[in-house]
C-alpha cells in the first residue's frame, strides 16, 4: 500500500515523484525544481505510460505544464532515468538537456548499453550456468533492448545540448550544484551536490538498493570511489533515485561500502577451502541461471579484478582456476 501521494515535498520550490516501488522495472525518483517560470528535472523515469502519466499528473498538481520544462539533468543513460524523454521532448523545447560525457555514447545509440552492462562478458561466461534461455531472455544472444521493452520500461535515445565532468557546476533554480562523477553502476554516472542547501541528489549509488556494477562501468573498485568521495560532504539529505530520503549520510554510505566489501570478504573465504573457477564461484553467489548471467557475471568479474589489482588472488591459466595468495 502506497501511503504518499506524490508529489512529495522535499524544500518549497523542491519536490520529489516517487514510483510505487523502488526495484526494477519501476522508474527512478523524479526530481522536480520550482522557480517563477518554469520548472527543471532530475532525471525523468521509465517510458511506461504508467510512469509517463504519474509524472504528468504530479507537474498538473503543481500548476505546470511539460512546456514549463527548462532543463533536464540526466544522472546516467539507463531507461528507468530517462526513459521518458522522448514522450517529454514531444511536448517540451526544454534549454538543455544535461548529462555526463562518458554516458553520451549511450544516450545517443541505446544498443551500445551492451557494452556498458558487460553482456559480451555474460555470454563469454555462460557456460557458467545453464547454457539455455533463461528467464527475461537472458542467454545466448541476449537482448538487452527487448529486454527493457518486455519489462515495460523501454529505452530511448536523446542528443544531450550539453555535457558535463566532474568540477562542473550546474545552477538549477536556486540551487548551485557541484558536479560529482561517481561510475561504477555506468561509466558516466553523476551525483549533484549543493553544499549550501546540504543536499545529494546521489542517483543509484545510494539508496534502498545497492544498485549492481560491472567492469566497463567502473566496478566495485569505482563504486567504492564513488562512495568515498560522496563520504567526505557534509550534507543533511541524501535524495537517492530509488527509496526514500535519507537522513543519516554517513550510516547509509557506510552500509552501501560494507556491503560491497562484503563479497570480497565472502570470495576471499570461499578461496580459502581451494582454488575455484569462475563457474563455481559464481554458483556460491548468485541462487538462479538468470541472475548469475546478469548482473551476477558483472559483478562477480568485479570483485576479482579488485582483488586480482590488490594482489590477493591469481588465476591459474592452465586449469582456469582462482586461489587466493598467501
Ligand atoms: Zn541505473
Ligand atoms: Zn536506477
């Protein structure tokens, strides 16, 4: 039972659209900031005509219409952020559309998100599970686009008019945001912060979900940069893109960082009863086929590049096997 009714109100001129649930394949926070004329977005949810008419309706409850879009800030190019903007972009001329440089290639050709999500690396190590279609498509040939489409929460492609890195600052209303590169869940992914107003607007990297990571967006060794560098601000609210606000910054980014030391610890253990391949190891982690093919693969390849960098496990390239360094 949903007990808010959006939209939620953060600050006066700050308000939040939250979607029923948290977890995929339901839309990311939407972000509303409010001045005399005109409004402007943080990210704006899945292409779901559920998600599309929930943020209509709460910009109708707030006097605006999508015309009154002045900017778009995307934190990162996957369809439950902005999946949306092609509806959007139908109806509003907005001044810019905003996001990190590195998420451009995929904000500009969907398809390329294959790359970004590892999947030639799930389906190099497939003969790690079953080897057959698995649930959502998932297998040999493997396609993400369909994929996001069969969950309802399709992507789109959009030309950004302006891109950003870390040290950026974007000014949205009243509010001067310091731009945060924070990869590790994408390549591009961006946190805003504003150390005058105390507040994160952190996208995917903190929150109810420990969102999944991969190689080619950064991994666990960036996700934990991330989160470091999120650590060191001083700041009241974290506004994540999935749950609810967070009050305590500091026990929410140390949960988020335990819980991904976490699998190195729990890697490093399973190591200790004798070297293991990839196959077995990612049996020991992720319960079904479907979910060790993604994101389990990522993930798994993640933590063994972190530890492998860290010189605390090798693989043998004869037998593929990975033991632990003494
Ligand atoms: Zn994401
Ligand atoms: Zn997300």
């Amino acid at each position: 039972m949903n007990k808010y009714k959006n939209p939620i109100s953060i600050f006066h001129d700050l308000k939040m659209i939250k979607p029923p649930s948290p977890y995929w394949p339901e839309s990311a926070n939407v972000y509303v900031f409010e001045d005399e004329d005109g409004i402007s977005l943080f990210d704006v949810g899945c292409g779901s005509m559920a998600s599309a008419d929930r943020l209509f309706s709460a910009l109708k409850i707030l006097g605006w219409k999508s015309k009154s879009i002045k900017k778009i800030i995307l934190s990162h190019a996957h369809p439950d952020h902005m999946g949306a903007i092609e509806i959007l972009l139908s109806e509003a001329s907005p001044e810019s559309v905003i996001l990190h440089e590195r998420e451009l290639p995929y904000a500009l050709d969907p398809e390329r998100l294959v790359f970004s999500f590892d999947i030639p690396l799930c389906e190099k190590r497939l003969t790690a599970v079953s080897g057959q279609d698995l649930e959502g498509g998932k297998g040999p040939d493997f396609d993400l686009s369909a994929f996001f489409r069969a969950y309802g929460c399709s992507m789109c492609h959009v030309e950004p008019d302006k891109t950003v890195t870390e040290g950026d600052s974007i000014q949205v209303s009243d509010y001067h945001f310091e731009v945060f590169h924070t990869p590790g869940h994408s390549p591009g992914h961006i946190s805003l912060y504003d150390p005058h107003k105390r507040i994160l607007l952190a996208g995917d990297i903190l929150g109810d979900v420990v969102a999944w990571y991969t190689p080619s967006s950064g991994g666990a060794a960036g996700y934990l940069g991330s989160l470091e560098k999120t650590d060191t601000l001083d700041m009241d609210l974290i506004l994540p893109s999935h749950g609810d606000i967070i009050t305590d910054s500091k026990k929410a980014v140390q949960k988020t960082m335990d819980k991904i030391l976490e699998k190195d610890r729990a890697i490093m253990e399973a190591l200790q009863t004798g070297p293991k391949t990839f196959e077995e190891l990612i049996k020991i982690f992720f319960d079904t086929p479907s979910i060790q093919f993604f994101p389990g693969t990522p993930i798994l390849e993640s933590h063994l590049q972190k530890l492998k960098s860290e010189g605390k496990i090798k693989e043998n390239t004869h037998t593929s096997k990975i033991y632990c360094m003494r």
